[in-house]
C-alpha cells in the first residue's frame, strides 16, 4: 500500500490534494499534517513513501520542515516535493533543491503534473530502498567477515598465547627427543624439576643423564620401541634432579612423523605422580590396616566370646549329665554348633588377616603356607625361615606373605613348578625374603611383564622394599624381595625370679593355675571347668603378658594356662620368657589358634602342650594335670603330624649330629657338600663370606670335626648317600 504524507496549514488544500490523489491513484493511502512539526512527527511514525510539503506556513516554513527531514536518518530517504504559491523565484527554487527537496512544484496545482511527479517520486524511492538494502546488506557481511576475521585473529593471538604459557604455567613436563635420544625441546617445568638451565640439558642424552638408574633400561626399552612402530606408550619412571633428588612422573609418549613418513621426534608429556603415589601408598596401607583389624576383631573378639559361651556351655553340659540325660544331649549339640561357628570365623579371620603378628607373625603365616601347598597340591615345599628375624610391622608382614603367596600360586598354577623353597633371611640391614621354583616356563629377567609380578612389585614398592626376577639356573624363577631391617622384638616386662619345682603330686593337693587371657569371658568359663575338678583350683588371672609375670612372682602357681594371641607382646614371647626366667614351670597353651599349624611353634618356644579352646571341658582339665605329671599334652592329630616329620634313618649318630644343626646351618651343610665354595653360599644366600665362615665355625663344633676338611667330606659324603635314598 502507497502512502503519501501532505503538509499544509490550509486545510482546504489538504482536502484538495487529498481528493486529487485519491481519484488517479486508488491504491494510495493519504496522511495529513497541518503543521511543520506535526508532519515531522508523521513522517517519522508513518514512514511514507512521499511528502508533499507547502512552502509557506507559520511558525516552522517548508524550507525548514525539509531541511530536519533530510538530517534526519530515519526520513532523509524518503522523497520530498515542495508546493508555493508565492515564492517561485529561481533562487527559491535553488535553496529548496540544496536542502534536499527532490521537485519543486507551484500553486494552482497540475493535475497531471502533481501525479507524474508522485510517480517519479515513488520509482525514486524503490530504487533507493532497494540500493539502500543491497548496501545494507553488504555492510553486514563487510561488518560480519570483518568480526569473523577480528574473532579469528583474537583466538589466533589466544592459541598462540596459550601455547606460549604452557611452558610458564603448566605443571606437565614436556621434552622432545631425537632419534638417538637428545633432547631437542623441553619446557620450563620439567626444567625447573631437574634444577637445571635450559642451556645445561640441550642436546644431551635425556635417558643417561636425566632418568634414574634403576629405571634407565626399561625407558630406554620402550624408546627403541618408539623407534620401530607408531603405537603410543605409557611408563612410570623417575627422573634425577642436580641434587639428587628423584620425582617420579608418569610420561605418555608418541612419535611423530614427517610427511615423507620419516620419523622426526619422540614427544613426551609427563605428570608429577610422586605425592599421589605417596598418597595412594597411605590409602592402600590403611586399607589393609583396616583389613587386619576386621580379621583380628573376628578372631580375637567374637572368636574368643564364642570360645567363652563354649566353655561355659561345656560346664551346663556336666551338669545335666548328673540329673537329665536328653538335656546333657541337646547342649552337646549347641557346643558342636558353637564350635563349628568358631571354626568358621577362625577361617574367615584368617583369610582377612593372614599373618597374626600377635601369634607367631610372618613364621607361622610361612608355614601355613607351606603345609597348604604340600596338602593340596602335592608340591614340595622347603622353609628356610631365619627365627631371629623380627618383623613387627602389621603391612610389613602381610605384604612379605602375599608376596610369597604370589610367587608360589604363580610358580605352580602358572609354571607347573613340583619344588618351591621359600627362604626368609638377613643380610647386613636387611630382610631379604626368596622364593625359588623350577617350573617349566620361564619369565623374563628383570622383572617381565606379567600381572603377577606387577602385583608384587607394587606391594614391594608400598613397604618400600624392592624386588627383581631372574632366571633359576636350569629351569624355574628366582623371585628376590629386599627389605629394610625391622625392629627387635619387644621384651616382656618383669623382674627375673627363680622359682621351686613345679611338678607336683596332684593327688596330694590341689595344684594352683593361674590363667593368661585377655577375654573376660573365656577368663571366666575356664574359671568355673578347672574349679570344679577336685585336684585343681585356679589361683589368678592375668589379661596380658606383663601382668602374668608379676602374678608367677606373686602366687608361685604350679600351672600357666595361656593364649598365645595376647594384647602387647604375644604369648609366644610370654612363653620363652616364662622358660628362661623361671625354669620349671609348665606352660599349656590353650588357644582358638589352629593346633596343626601353631602347636609345634608353641612347644618349640618352650611350652608342654596345646589344646584348642572349643575342646571339650574335660579335654582341658586331662590336658592340665597331663602336663602337671611332667608330661606333654598334644591331640592326636598334631602328634602324629610332628611324629611323620621326624627321619627314620638307621644311622642314629648321624641323624643326632645333623639335627643339633639349625634350619640355615643346615642349608648351607648341604651346599658345602655340593661342593660350593664360601664365595658360591655367599652369593646365592645373599650374605657376606665373612658370615658364611661363622656358619662353618660353628657347623664344624656342633658336629665334634676337628677340621674344616673333615667337615668338608662328611658334608660331601651325606649329600651322596642322601641323593640315592640311604
């Protein structure tokens, strides 16, 4: 629709032109001002496509009514024809046109030329407004490609920023190598990691001066990798400051190619994963401290309170065989159900918490180990367990055994191995624990890079130990941990006493017991089965190691009853203690801890006997005054265990002179009869030759030689006849 906007403040001339328009143009829309204000104001809200403007009005004239139009932004486009009556003069005319007027028409008005004129004016407009859209348009992509390009160059400038940063900012470690293992770049970062100046390290070899000894042939091992196919990598290594200080970073490397497919670089990114390792290792060791702690509260505290409600359920069971039968029946059926409930958490506990620092700790854990291998997979197993090795550390301890424990299912699952031989020894400062096998597959040296090793390896690095796999000589693995030397053991409390003879006639009076258990209710139940035998009474009660040493000095008791799971130092230190201070008086160990495997240990360490807890009650009390008559009391089934361990061996002098002998005498008995040199037993047991001569000292008076070449062809002729079954 064509509008048109008439000014004048002759209303009659407005009518007129109203109607003149209307009659040629029916289309065309007609808007009317009477003033030069008010048709500023219409032009403005209306946007029309033409103005018709009289000259001559009051106040505001045309000349100036067009003039403000055609400043204006919003109206300078729009064609403007200026009426007069009276100023028709040249120079009017020129001033009309110079502020921007685009016709100049004079009153009384021709039709024909007032309609030719709009005409004019309208194809003026079109051609404005469509030139004005086309400039529109192309200063909007001008202004658009002119952002774009501005936008570009800001994140140009930004990339180029950040990248620069990076070797201010970033805490990642970057280097590139050649070829041959230069560094050709390397960012400020790991600069300041080395402690070094860039001028210092260009150029040089990163793997021989920058990476840590220890870990220098496997990072050289996945750079020749690099050098051979295009596959990334990941390795942890550690990297060695000027000072001497090693960081450990974990590197991604990637090699990059050139277009002719020539391999120009190796590139390294690598993060400082020292403190989260040092971070991870604090986790994983509270984890297995929380892990320990379940099993030992399974074991100590529901165990003994089961062994309690056992003892007291035992006594119930006596009674109501004096007065009702079908009673006395039904509590024996509770006590079995009590004490197959206390064999299971015995097991439960145990796999939790295998090593039971408070019973024997890593020794008895081995040993288990061992009898379970030998049990149920019919493979050899030798212990060569140094006793005087002190390894009082909870994760210490379980990490030791589960790196044995690993060592040895690989070794007979995964290499079909037939003999194992687990030593635990000490060299100098050190606790070094090794597993030998001779199974069919073989590793690679140095570690290899199978999951179970990499299980070991971090257990080793948690306890901060290290560990290395080698080759066996002719067949199997040698799997070798070195660890720093532990604590000593703690010495039980207590003033040295000598006491009188223990044994006593229990026929003739009633022998005292003092009871050693930090259960109250196990303390209680054993209470109640030993006062109601005749021939005893029990004359106190101790709840751990120091207070039992004191109560021996105070009551004279002719009988210890103890746990060997005690709270401080354990009872096989109580017991070694009460043998060395107070020679004579017996010791029965009564325990939840399984008698097959803690029963020799026990009795080794000087006690007369061991029975389990869950026996029943007279069990215990037969078991009491068995080791009150001097005797040793052991079940059946562990007598016949140690008994199937004992040599039959016709040469009774001979057998007498090697069993004087200890575990590691007798092993390197065996090598000097193999021959070996003390140089040869020095190195593959990991000790001085200085110690080695010691050993022969003493092996060469234990066994009355006079000379070290006596010593040397009985050892020589024992390993003959022995290797042919005499």
């Amino acid at each position: 629709m064509i509008r048109i906007l008439a000014i004048d403040d002759n209303n009659d001339n407005l009518i007129t032109i109203t109607a003149l328009i209307k009659s040629f143009m029916k289309e065309c829309t007609v808007i009317t001002a009477d003033s030069g204000r008010e048709g500023i104001d219409r032009a403005v809200a209306e946007q029309p496509d033409t103005i018709i403007l009289d000259v001559k009005m009051p106040g505001m004239d045309g000349f100036e009514v067009c003039r403000i139009l055609k400043s204006e932004e919003s109206t300078r486009h729009i064609p403007v024809i200026l009426l007069t009556a009276i100023k028709t003069d040249i120079n009017s005319r020129i001033r009309g046109l110079e502020i921007g007027a685009d016709a100049f028409l004079t009153k009384p008005i021709d039709e024909a030329e007032l309609i030719a004129q709009i005409n004019v004016m309208l194809r003026i407009k079109r051609a404005e407004d469509l030139l004005r859209k086309e400039k529109d348009l192309l200063e909007d992509m001008v202004t658009e490609r002119t952002i774009a390009l501005v936008e570009s160059e800001k994140k140009l400038i930004k990339e180029r920023d950040f990248i620069n940063s990076l070797e201010d900012a970033s805490p990642a470690y970057y280097v590139a190598l050649s070829t041959s293992g230069n560094i050709l770049a390397i960012n400020r970062s790991l600069l300041e990691a080395l402690e070094m100046p860039r001028g210092d390290v260009m150029k040089k070899n990163y793997i021989e001066n920058f990476v840590s000894p220890a870990d220098r042939e496997m990072v050289f091992q996945i750079f020749t990798t690099h050098l051979e196919d295009r596959n990334p990598s990941i390795m942890e290594s550690r990297i060695v400051s000027s000072r001497g200080t090693e960081l450990l970073v974990e590197w991604h490397g990637r090699p990059f190619y050139g277009k002719d497919g020539a391999l120009e670089f190796i590139f390294f990114v690598g993060l400082d994963i020292t403190e989260r390792k040092r971070l991870e290792k604090i986790l994983i060791s509270n984890n297995e401290k929380e892990r320990h702690r379940i099993g030992q509260e399974l074991h100590d505290v529901l165990g003994q309170n089961l062994a309690g409600i056992a003892f007291k359920s035992g006594i119930l069971k006596l009674k109501f065989l004096d007065k009702e039968r079908g009673a006395a029946q039904d509590m024996e059926e509770i006590v079995r159900l009590i004490n197959d409930t206390i064999d299971k958490t015995r097991r439960l506990a145990k796999g939790l918490s295998p090593v039971d620092m408070a019973a024997g700790g890593i020794m008895t854990a081995m040993e288990d180990l061992r009898r379970n291998l030998e049990c149920q997979c019919s493979v050899s197993c030798i212990l060569d367990l140094d006793e005087s090795i002190s390894i009082r550390d909870d994760l210490e301890a379980s990490h030791l055994y589960y790196i044995a424990k690993e060592a040895v299912d690989t070794a007979v699952i995964g290499k079909k191995a037939r003999n194992v031989i687990i030593s635990l020894g000490q060299t100098d400062r050190n606790v070094v624990l090794k597993i030998t096998d001779d199974g069919e597959a073989e590793v690679e040296e140095n570690g290899g890079s199978t999951m179970s090793i990499r299980l070991m390896k971090y257990r080793a690095w948690i306890i901060g130990a290290s560990l290395t796999v080698a080759k066996n000589e002719g067949a199997g693995t040698v799997i070798t941990c070195v660890l720093r030397d532990s604590r000593k053991v703690p010495v039980v409390a207590g003033e040295e006493g000598v006491l009188g003879d223990y044994l006593v006639d229990s026929s003739s009076h009633k022998a005292g017991v003092l009871i050693v258990d930090d259960h109250p209710i196990v303390r209680e139940g054993l209470s109640q089965i030993i006062d109601r035998d005749e021939e005893l009474f029990v004359c106190g009660e101790a709840k751990n190691s120091d207070e039992a040493i004191k109560q021996v000095l105070k009551l004279n008791p002719h009988l210890v009853v103890m746990d060997i799971s005690l709270d401080g130092a354990s009872g096989i230190d109580l017991i070694k203690a009460l043998r060395v201070r107070f020679s004579g008086l017996p010791v029965l160990v009564l325990s939840i801890y399984d008698e097959s495997i803690y029963a020799e240990r026990a009795l080794k360490a000087g006690a007369r006997g061991y029975v389990m807890k869950q026996e029943d009650p007279r069990t215990v009390v037969s078991a009491i005054k068995t080791v009150l008559e001097g005797k040793q009391y052991l079940s059946e089934r562990v007598r016949e265990t140690i008994l199937n361990r004992l040599p039959f061996d016709d040469s009774r002098k001979e057998r007498s002179a090697i069993d004087c002998l200890t575990i590691r005498e007798f092993e390197i008995f065996q090598l000097i009869g193999n021959g070996k040199t003390n140089k040869n037993i020095a190195d593959r047991l990991n000790i001085s030759v200085k110690t080695v001569e010691n050993y022969r000292d003493r092996i060469k008076n234990k066994m009355n030689f006079e000379s070290s070449s006596d010593l040397n062809q009985f050892a020589i002729q024992w390993v003959i006849n022995h290797s042919r079954g005499e």
